[in-house]
C-alpha cells in the first residue's frame, strides 16, 4: 500500500440508484465506505433522473423481483420517515395490453405473467376489461379490445429525491463521498482491491461497481459481451392538470401492438407541473455514454405523440415543453447482473438496469451490502452462472 492510500472496508463505484443504496446501507451497518462518482449525483448523465419512476408489484418479469421491490417500497417509507422528504407516491398503476400477446421486458406475454404473479402472491390487483377501463380513467381513448391490471399499491418514485437522500444519510452516518472523481484502474490489491482515480488511491478489502450504462467498459469482454446500452427518451407534454392528478390518474404501461416498440408508459401530472411525463423504449441501435446523443430534439417529442400518445390520452397537447435523454444497461435476458467479478472476486458488480431497475434499488443496495457484511445472500438468481448454461 503507497504513501497516501486512503483505506476502507468498502469502495462503491457509482452513485446513482444502486450505488447511493448501498452506501447508505454499508454505513447503517458500521462498515467504512468511501463511495465515488465521476459526477456530482443526483445528474442526469445516466439512467437515475427524470422527476419520477414507476414502481410496482405487478412485476411481470419475474417471481424473483417480489422482495425486491416489497422491501424497497418499505424502505422508502423508513427513509422519508428519517429525512422529512416525500419519496413514494402511490396513485395505483395499470398495465394495459389485449388478448394478442405483447413481449416487454424479455417476456412474451407480460401483462399475462403480471396477472398471474400477482395473483400468486396474494397483491390486490383487478383484471377490467375496456369498458370498465373507460368508465373509470376517462382520460384513456380506448379501440375496444383491451384489457388491464389495475394495481392500487403501484405508483412513482422521485428518483433525484431518492438517491439525494440516501447519499446525506450515508453521509451522516460515516460514509465518505468523492464526487466529481473518475476511476482509472482497479485491480487486486493484497487481500483486498485498489482504486486509482484522478485523485489517489483507494484501497478496500472489496469493492462494489454500480457504474450504470458506464459499467461495459470497466468489465472484461466475457461479461462486457452481456451488457449493452441503449438511448431512450423521456417527453414532458401539456396537459390539464385537474384531470391528469394523481388522485385521479394512475401510472401506466400500455402495449398497444404486437412490437416490443409499441409500448409506452406514463406518469399523472405532478402538483406545479401542467405536464404529464411519457416515455418509450427503443432498442435498435446501442450506444455509450461518450458517444450517446444527449439531445432530445422536437422531432423526436413529435414522434412519440405521434405513435403513442395521440388518441390514447385525451386533452393532451403535442408539443412538448421539455424532454430528456436516458441510458438503459440491459442484458440478455432483460434480467438484473449481480456477481463478483469472473478474474477479480473481491469486486461486486451489479447492472440492475434493464429498464426496470429503479423500483428495485432501494432493496438492491441492502443485499449487496448485506452480502458484503457476510448476512444472507439475497442475489444469487441474478448471477452470471445462467448464461453458462
């Protein structure tokens, strides 16, 4: 170890959903944590920004999510209790499809899997066909044949507000935060692992990477050639406010054809706002955060209005008032990465994006930190071992 190493138990690499989690979750249980971030978060450079997140119970990609996100929503709870801050706002959530099966989230049939997962679980959900669909959210412009999963825990989260308040707790109870600090290198160190950074070096007897769509170029080929990134964009478009309130619209995910493309999800208008925030997925060309083009141009708003939005959400007004660009990290299998590092096994590294990351994080965090305390390990279904096989 050189002259000037700094020392602790654990490095985190990233600071966003994840990486904000786990830190504060590492200094709840007494453990030295340093945390890095090459930006300044909460920052809109990565996947963790955007005024709000969907969250839900009705997860259709899997029987694996349910704890995840059941203890993140409790977390949430505990953290808003601790910091004054509204964290989670629950207005219920529909998913919206017909009886032609729709892929999302590397499942064919989603809104199926999503009825029968929470039906398995015992969460209040109701399946309403296109009239009751109608006669309750006005707001919709219905074709006639669809159907829904209304769920009343469903809701948002503020991701911003989220990652701002675990990184002062984290803070406030030990952890050191070195932002605005780019890593160099990592490598095995001793019993223990080294990080160079513009600054020094760090020295931990483990290290957990939460780097987001940064993560593919920090991880060799064989796990690099599971990860790739992809451009979304988010559009903000008037609408009335009365009617779009969160006591009277819900969030949503609509599938509306037979693509993964023909999908879309929303959000109500928020208290000041006049908006309601909409959102696609596209996945045909991948990207990376030094090359990704972070302007959203009006042509593009224009588009998503034209595909999604018009004759699905009545009173709603073309023009976009802003819009932003967003990285998804997604894998194979559209599922979550959490594992050591095939050649580095004092390195955790977790990829929890996939776009459908956030919801989880909360929960993410406490098992990885858990993991590194020596508790229970939460996270072996999300490992590198299903590829092989």
């Amino acid at each position: 170890m050189g002259l000037g190493t700094q020392t602790a138990d654990v490095i985190v690499l990233g600071l966003g959903a994840v990486g904000s989690a786990t830190l504060y979750q590492l200094a709840r249980r007494g453990l030295r944590a340093i945390g890095v971030d090459r930006y300044d978060p909460p920052h809109s450079l990565g996947s963790s920004h955007g005024e709000s997140r969907i969250t839900r119970l009705a997860v259709g990609e899997g029987d694996a999510y349910i704890p995840l996100v059941r203890r993140s929503h409790a977390i949430w709870r505990m953290l808003e209790a601790e910091s004054g801050e509204r964290l989670l706002l629950q207005t219920g959530g529909l998913i919206i499809g017909s009886e032609t099966p729709t892929p999302h989230h590397g499942r064919e049939d989603f809104l199926n899997r999503a009825i029968g997962i929470v039906a398995q679980h015992g969460i209040a959900h109701e399946v309403l066909d296109s009239a009751e669909i109608g006669h309750r959210f006005p707001q919709l412009g219905l074709r006639g044949d669809e159907r829904a999963l209304y769920e009343p825990s469903a809701g948002l989260v503020f991701p911003e507000r989220c990652i701002a308040v675990q990184l002062r707790l984290a803070r406030a109870l030990g952890a050191e935060l070195r932002t605005g600090e780019t890593v160099l290198a990592l490598r095995r160190a001793g019993d223990g692992v080294e990080v160079e950074t513009e600054h020094g070096r760090l020295h931990a007897g483990q290290a957990i990477m939460a780097t987001g769509p940064w993560l593919p170029q920090m991880v060799d080929g064989s796990t690099r050639s599971l990860l790739r990134v992809y451009r979304h964009s988010l559009h903000w478009f008037p609408a009335d406010p009365v009617d779009y309130a969160p006591e009277k619209f819900p969030v949503f995910l609509w599938m509306h054809g037979a693509s993964q493309e023909d999908y879309f999800y929303g959000f109500p208008s928020l208290p000041g706002s006049g908006t309601v925030k909409v959102a696609s997925e596209r996945y045909r060309e991948t990207t990376s955060p030094a090359t990704v083009s972070r302007e959203v141009t009006a042509e593009e708003s224009a588009e998503i209005f034209a595909r999604h939005v018009a004759g699905r959400l009545r009173g709603i007004s073309p023009n976009a008032q802003r819009a932003a660009a967003c990285l998804y990290t997604v894998t194979p299998d559209s599922g979550f990465l959490a594992d050591s590092l095939p050649d580095l096994d004092r390195v955790l590294f977790v990829s929890a994006c996939s776009g459908h990351g956030f919801k989880h994080s909360a929960a993410l965090g406490e098992a990885l930190a858990a993991r590194i305390a020596g508790e229970a390990d939460r996270l072996t279904e999300f490992g590198l071992p299903r590829f092989a096989r």
